[in-house]
C-alpha cells in the first residue's frame, strides 16, 4: 500500500511540474497587470520546438541501414542535448509570447482577444508544423528517454529513490524558480516595480517606470516558462512521441491554478501539487477498478476538468480574498496621458 | 516622432481604414510564406486565390467553402453576444458537442421516428443541449462568482467525454466499426443536399436564418441597444437598468442555443451518427473564436471573415494536395490575419500623427 502512495507520489510530481512552472511564469505576467490566455498556445508550440530540438540533437547510431536509408536506429540522450533542447523550447516560447506582447502593448489590443487567438492558432499552427515541418513528419518521430539524473542504482533506494533521485532535471528547476520568484516579486526593487506596474500603470509611468518594457519582459518570461513546461510534458511525461494537441487543456489548468491561489507563490505551489495528484490518480483510479466497464471510465478521464472547476467554485465565493491580492490593473490597457 | 492622438470623429473610415490595413498585411504575408515555402510560388498563390472557381468540381469547392462558412459563423455569431458584453464563453466546442448528443437523444426518446417532419424538433433537441450545457458556467458565474471563460472551457473536455461515454456505452452502435460509434439516424433524418453531391446542404440555409436573425436582435432592438451599452460603458449598462446578471445569462443562453444548432445540424447533415469525440469534434468551436474577433464581433464583419477563412481554407488544402506545400500556410494566414486585425484595431481609435505636429501635440493637430 506504502508503495502505492509513494508510485502516486513521484508521478504527481511528473505531472504538477509543467503546471507548476506555467503557472510561475503566468502569475509574473499577471502581477506586472497583464492577463495572457495564450497559456495553451505557447505550451503547444513550445512543446513542439523542444521535441523537434531534442530529435535533431539527439545521438542516433544507424543500426539497420539499407542503400542509404536508415530503417531502425539507436538514439540516445545526454543531459547536455535534453537541456539544449529546454533551452530551444523556453526561446521559442519566449518570441510566441513576444508577439502578444507587442499587439497588446504596442498595438493595445484587447488582452483576451488576442490570448485567446494565440490559444487556439497556437493549436492549429503545431498541428500542421508538427505533421510537416521542412519535410519532416514529427508524428511518425521518436526521440531517446531522457536520463535520470542519478545513476540507477540510487534510484533503487526506497522511498527516496523515486521520489528524489529517479526524477527529472526540471522538478528541482521548478522549486528553484518558485522560490527565487517569491523572493523576485516579494523581496527586491525590480519586483517591486513590478507590482507597481501591475497595480497602477498611471502611478508607475509618472514615477518615471518604463511600464511596456517591464510588461513586455514578464510577458516574455511567462512566454519562456510555458514554451519549457510544453516541452516537459512532450519529452519528459509522454516521450517517445510527439501527438497533436499533446497539453489537452493544462495551460489552462495553469491559469486556474493562479486564480486558486489568489496571486500567492505559496498557494500555486499547492495548487499544484492538488491537480497533479488528481491527475495521477486518474490512471490508477481505472487500474484498481479494471473489471470497470470501457465507458465508464471515460469519467474518470473527464475527471482532472471536474476537478478544478469545483475547486474554482469554492475558491471564488469569498470575493474579498480574490479582490485582497489581485493586480489592480490586471487585464487593462496602458495608454499613456499626455 | 511618432504620437497616438485620440480620435475625436467616429465614421465609416475610422472602422474600415484598419480593416483595409489588416488585410494587405494579411496578404503581404501569406505572399512572403508562399515563397519560402512553395517551388512555383506565383501559380500557387494564383491556385489558391482561385480554386473554388477554376476547379473542375466547382460546384463541389463552393459546397465546402458555404458548410464551412456556416458553421463557423452561425457558432462566432452568437459568441460575439456575449464578447461584446465582456462575458466569455469559450466552450462552444463543448456545446456544439452537447447539441449533437441531445438531438440525439431526442430522437431515441421519440422512438426513432422515420420522418422528415421531426427534423424541426431534432434541431431543437440540439439548441436546448447546447443551452443546457452553456448554462452551467453561466449559473456558477452568477451564482458563485466563478470565472466562466475557465469553467466552460474545462466543461468542453468534460463534454466531449460524455460523447465518448454514450458512443461506447449506451448507444453504442455496430461493434465491427473501426471507430466507437452509434447506429445512424434514419435516412429521412439526414439533411439532404441543395445541388447534387455537394456539401451545400439544407442546414446551411437553416444556420443562414439564425444569423440573420440574431443579426436583427443585436442591431435593432432594445436588448442589442443593452448589450453595446454594456461593451463600451460597463458602468452606464447598471444606470440604464441593464442588470449586469440577466447580460450574463441571456449571452450564454445565445451562444449555447447557436451551438448546440450547429452541432444538431453537423449530426443531421454531415455524419448521420454520433462518433468518439476525436473523430467527431474538429475544433468548429475553437475557430470560431478565432472567427468572431477576425470580425469585430459584428454579425456582417463575423459572415465576412467566416467565408474568407474558408475560402482560403478550400485553397489551402487542394495546393497542399497538388503541389506538396504544408497545410501550415491555411494556419499561418489565419494567425495573420487574426493579429493583423487585433492589431490595427487601435486605428479606429486613435489617428497616428508623424513629424513636428506630433511634438507640439494636439494644439497644432
């Protein structure tokens, strides 16, 4: 049963990861006053920029060759090529949300809008560059598994072992980020300014605070996070193979979890960690009733979106608690008075 | 230097001069993707503009591009409701899904009726799953203040598992079908086509009436009046005794009633059958986002850009046929186009001002 737990354990963690690295990357966006939806968009494309970074740089041995064409061969994965890969992925991320950022900033369109459109033309777009891309089926791809951190035999240790050891590189990353974010947004004076940014963009820009560069930068951070959380759950959670719409909806369970957690870096911690419990229960919930009928358990797979919306519900009856945290100036936009 | 100086005249220019921007950047650069992409960029580019005329099936491409006209407009119409009133209901896909089951349903709990005279109390089967549906972030929007643009897009992943549940549950249909699927509707069941093998179907003139009528809704009565009121003053909606609440419920009652039309409509006319959700939903819902802001969230610009999308949609696809160039192009032009048009809305807002005059601000502008 102890083992149970611990097998829920470490793959909740696989699965809060993403969500907790794309909800650390919107929550600065919205601190600094900014509401991009393209969460799932920039995930999509960014998930798909890793995974086709990591096939190009991948060590392949042809082990079958037949007058010039490979038909079976050996790929496999350093840490140095899966971080260049993450790299690859949070750059292309970054210039996805580069685009919002100026069409809301420079052009001053309408936040929803066009996260929104970045939504689902992010969906269209890895759709097709995914099924084609300068001659390259990605669907019909397989990239090597990314090693754990660890040698093996460490990984063997009880309890610490799969919780600790067996994990990959960006769940640590993921503590990492939450916390200096914390400390970022809490605790210097650029995060300061940008909670003043967020909070009153009139008062910001009369203090003399370059309000579009500060938004665009977190906007481009948030871009970053998402495009490294896509590229997460397409090499690290799903590997070996890359599927259209491969996210299915957690760039929005990232932007729920900023709501459940009312703008405090503690809370999307948890928040987390709640849906990615949700989420890894869902597969061994099915496992334990196997004799459950097929269509059954299409509940349970309908049952990390019931989830958040009940947690969303009860989260949001007490409106003082969201009014206490939120960013004053979350969604509108900045035109300078002259 | 350049300023941005607020516009103190609103015309017909000042909505159409960004509109005509938008779309030369839009065609300037599906041109630029063109050429990197193709080997005989300039007869592509003339294939696409013009298939649904020189195809030998011309009747056929025109079909296409008038079903795929319809359905994303009749869903980005009734969406543009509730947008223009701040309310966002982004799960349409969700509702279009709904429809289909609940026409469905109605016709299993009719007892398989084999008329065509039932057609009329299908659709409406579909319109009330499509509310049904859509009235469940909104109850929880007014009820528990919860935000209805993540509770109705969650619910569209919910949906399109209740479609899996009933095509592999209870309605399951012939088991031997490569696909989890019901039995068909009966054939008088099956909305049949205008002209002779083509998509060009009867549910298209039907959406055609429910466009137009909303269309009427929004631009001539007292309830449209409300609803601009509520897009550009939200504060003078409650003064006019507009109560913000009845905006939230009426917008997504007309998006789920369009919806789920939509989607009883896709069951009659294009499958026959209710199939496992990633075989029967093909993202209508999501594109018609895209859609009704491509239109500024009015009825004609919606209709407008609707055709546009799908004819070069009918283009896109038969020049990645014939001359092997990515389907990406139909996505890229709508990202353009979309971008383009989100923008250069700020055009119809502010006029742009160079040199000196921009300097010495409005005195001398």
């Amino acid at each position: 049963m102890s083992l149970l737990i611990i097998q829920i354990l470490a793959a909740s963690m696989l699965l809060a990861t993403p969500l907790l690295l794309a909800a650390i990357g919107e929550l600065v966006v919205e601190k600094s006053g900014v509401i991009n939806l393209g969460v799932e968009g920039m995930m999509l494309i960014g998930g798909l920029a890793g995974f086709i970074a990591l096939y190009q740089l991948q060590t392949s041995i042809c082990t079958l060759e037949l007058d010039g064409v490979c038909f079976a061969s050996d790929n496999s994965v350093n840490q140095l090529q899966y971080i260049g890969a993450l790299l690859i992925a949070a750059l292309v991320g970054a210039a996805t949300a580069a685009v919002f950022g100026f069409l809301t900033q420079h052009f001053r369109a309408n936040h929803i809008a066009a996260g929104l459109g970045l939504t689902v033309l992010g969906a269209g777009l890895s759709n097709s560059l995914g099924g084609n891309f300068f001659g390259v089926d990605y669907t019909a791809a397989i990239v090597a598994k990314v090693p754990a951190l660890f040698p093996a035999s460490w990984t063997a240790v009880p309890v610490l072992g799969p919780l600790v050891f067996g994990q990959n590189l960006l769940v640590p990353f993921s503590f990492v980020m939450l916390v200096a974010v914390w400390f970022f947004l809490s605790h210097t004076r650029a995060g300061l300014v940008v909670r003043a940014v967020g909070e009153n963009h009139h008062s910001a820009y009369a203090l003399g605070y370059p309000v579009i560069l500060v938004r665009m930068l977190t906007i481009m951070f948030g871009g970053a996070m998402a495009g490294l959380a896509g590229a997460f759950i397409v090499i690290a959670q799903i590997a070996p193979k890359w599927t259209e719409g491969i996210t299915v909806g957690k760039g929005w369970l990232a932007l729920a979890l900023i709501l459940f957690a009312t703008w405090r870096p503690g809370r999307v911690l948890l928040g987390a960690y709640i849906f990615g419990i949700v989420l890894a229960l869902e597969p061994r919930l099915k496992a334990i009733f196997s004799n459950m009928s097929l269509e059954l358990s299409y509940f349970l797979t309908a049952l990390p979106y019931i989830v958040p919306v009940v947690v969303l519900v009860l989260i949001s009856r007490n409106p003082v608690m969201i009014r206490r945290n939120a960013p004053a100036s979350l969604g509108q936009a900045f035109e300078p008075r002259s | 230097m350049i300023r941005l100086v607020p516009r103190s005249h609103f015309g017909v220019w000042s909505t159409v001069f960004p509109l005509l921007i938008a779309l030369g950047l839009t065609v300037v650069v599906g041109f630029v993707v063109l050429l990197a992409m193709s080997e005989q960029p300039l007869s592509d580019i003339w294939t696409l503009l013009t298939y649904p005329w020189q195809a030998r099936t011309a009747s056929v491409q025109w079909g296409f591009v008038l079903q795929k006209t319809s359905y994303l407009a009749v869903i980005a119409v009734g969406l543009s409701i509730g947008f223009r009133a701040n309310v966002w209901n982004i799960g349409a896909e969700g509702q279009f899904a709904f429809g289909s089951i609940a026409a469905f349903a109605g016709y299993l709990l009719c007892g398989m009726p084999d008329t065509v005279w039932f057609l009329p109390v299908m659709l409406a089967f579909g319109v009330a799953g499509g509310v049904l549906w859509a009235l469940i972030p909104a109850a929880l929007r007014v009820i528990a203040n919860t935000n209805e643009l993540l509770t109705s897009l969650m619910l569209v992943y919910v949906a399109a598992n209740v479609l899996n549940y009933v095509t592999t549950g209870p309605w399951k249909g012939d088991p031997k079908a490569g696909q989890a699927e019901s039995d068909p509707i009966h054939q008088s069941l099956q909305i049949v086509s205008i002209i002779e093998r083509t998509d060009l179907h009867w549910g298209v003139v039907i959406s055609g009436g429910a466009i137009v009528a909303l269309a009427l809704v929004v631009l001539f009565t007292i309830f449209g009046y409300s609803l601009r009121v509520a897009q550009n003053t939200p504060r003078a909606q409650r003064f006019a005794g507009f109560s913000p609440n009845m905006t939230i419920w009426l917008s997504f009652i007309i998006s789920g009633a369009m919806a789920g039309l939509a989607g009883a409509i896709y069951l009659s006319a294009e499958t026959g059958k209710l199939i496992q959700s990633e075989n029967y939903l093909n993202g209508l819902g999501f594109t018609a986002i895209v859609i009704a802001f491509l239109g500024r969230l009015h009825p004609f610009g919606i209709v407008a850009a609707a055709f546009l999308i799908s004819y070069v949609n009918v283009g896109a696809t038969y020049v990645q046929s014939a001359s092997g160039v990515d389907d990406a192009v139909a996505d890229l032009v709508q990202v353009t186009a979309l971008f383009a048009v989100l923008g250069t809305a700020f055009l119809s807002r502010y006029r742009v001002v160079f040199g000196a005059q921009a300097i010495l601000g409005e005195r001398t502008a």
